[in-house]
C-alpha cells in the first residue's frame, strides 16, 4: 500500500443512469416498447354494423336515404355498394340507374325506375369488414293507394280488423287477401306491419291442411320455428311478420293486405 501522496496512473467510473432506470422500471412492471406495441394490437375491434335497414318501398321519383351504423377499433368507414357497384361520392347522373351517391356516411338514391335495388354497407378497417344488404323496393303508386309491384296491385289497411272482415274489404275492391308466391313478395309484404294478414288460413274440412285463398296449399319451409302450433285455436289464420307466417286466431285484430293482378 502506498502512501496517498505517490504518483500514480487512476482509473474513473460511472453508471449509466438511463439504462440504469429503464432496466429499474422494467423490473417494476412497466411497460416497454414492444409490450406497448402488443397492447396496441389487443385494443383492436373488429367492425360490427349495429343499425341497418332490412328492407323499405319508397314511391317511384321519390328520394331515399340509407343510413349505415357501425363499431370497431379503430372507428371503421363505411363503403356503399348499389345493385353491386361501389358508389362515388359525387352527385354525377346516370340516367340508366337511380342517381345514387354518399352524403358525409350515408347513400341517397333517386329513384327513377321501378323495381327492386340491392343495397349493401360495408364497415372497414385494420382488423376486418363487416357488411350487410338491404333491398330498396320502388314502386309505382296509383290515385287510390294500391302499389304496383311484379304485375300485381297492393293495397294496405289503415285501420285493423278479424281475418273475415278483412277478406270482405279486399273482395268489395275486387281483390283478395294477399297469396305469398315467392320470397320476394314475402320480403314485400312485410313492408309495412311486422304483423299483417295474409289470404291463409286452416281448412275446415281438411284436418291439419293451410291452404292460400286461391285454394294452394302453403309451403311448410315458410313457418316460424315451431309453427303451425294451435292446439288451442278453434279458427286459425296466418299473419306475415319478418318475412314469415305466424299462427293466430282468426278472430283477432289486425292490418290486412289486399292483392290484384294488374
């Protein structure tokens, strides 16, 4: 050992304060780069549309509005198709189509033609696409209110009554209660009531048989689940709703449509 005055060469040391600290609050629990990054990738949603109209009518030179609902992380945009074409945001006029175009997030379409438009959203973003279809029935609309659709008239009731009466109302307009001949006359029909009375009941001489107003039998694939079920129903007719038929008493009160060829 040498005295303190000797000459001598010496060595300095320091510690790294930051990666001292880093490696501190790493053991600590906090997070690092990578783990935020992870957290980031967690916070991802997948888009879910959360409000979207099923079907809707609107009268022929008449305007309407689509609005398309969605949520996601992060927030998705929304896309439109129109019978399968993606829509531009501008107001240019096909005159072979319904004009149609995006106003902020949602489709306005004029329509121009009769007939029956597909209308599709489309929510997007970093974590997938969600979309759903909606039809857009335009329908020409005579003085007296019944709607022209696929070479037949429709006519619905304002006010509610029992199956009889109702079919009494639609033979004093020399028409009959509706007959459902394909989905989309289903789809059509369901329109305006979520419950309405359809040209079906069960035949009274025929134990267990439906059959249409024109005398058809009713296709079993059309039924609810666990319809026709009327155990206790001494006279049972048949409503739309949602697209589908539903059992019921004859006697209760309800919309009706009526139905004639063109």
């Amino acid at each position: 050992m040498d005295p303190c005055a000797s000459q001598n060469n010496w060595i300095c040391e320091k510690v790294n304060v930051l990666e001292h600290l880093e490696a501190e609050l790493n053991k600590e629990g906090m997070p690092n780069e990578k783990e935020e990054e992870e957290e980031e990738e967690e916070e991802k949603e997948v888009p879910a549309i959360t409000a979207f109209p099923y079907t809707s009518m609107v009268p022929l030179g008449k305007t309407s509005y689509f609005a398309c609902r969605s949520r996601g992380q992060p927030k998705p945009s929304i896309e439109w198709l129109h019978n399968g074409q993606p829509v531009k945001r501008d107001r240019t006029d096909n005159k072979s189509e319904p004009l149609a175009f995006v106003d902020g997030e949602d489709l306005i379409i004029r329509s121009v033609r009769p007939g029956v438009d597909t209308i599709s959203c489309l929510a997007n973003n970093s974590a997938g696409t969600a979309n759903k279809t909606s039809k857009l029935f335009v329908v020409e609309v005579t003085p007296e209110g019944w709607r022209i659709f696929n070479r037949s008239l429709y006519f619905v009731s304002m006010t509610k009554r029992n199956w009889t009466a109702s079919r009494v109302d639609c033979l004093q307009r020399n028409a009959d209660l509706v007959v459902i001949n394909s989905k989309g006359e289903e789809e059509f029909a369901a329109i305006w009531r979520s419950s309405i009375w359809l040209g079906l009941r069960l035949d009274r001489d025929t134990e267990g048989t439906w059959k249409w107003v024109d005398g058809t039998n009713v296709t079993p694939s059309s039924w609810l689940s666990g319809d026709p079920n009327h155990p206790n129903i001494t006279e049972a007719c048949a409503l739309g709703g949602n697209s589908q038929l539903i059992t019921t008493s004859c006697a209760s009160q309800n919309h009706w449509i009526c139905e004639k060829t063109v």
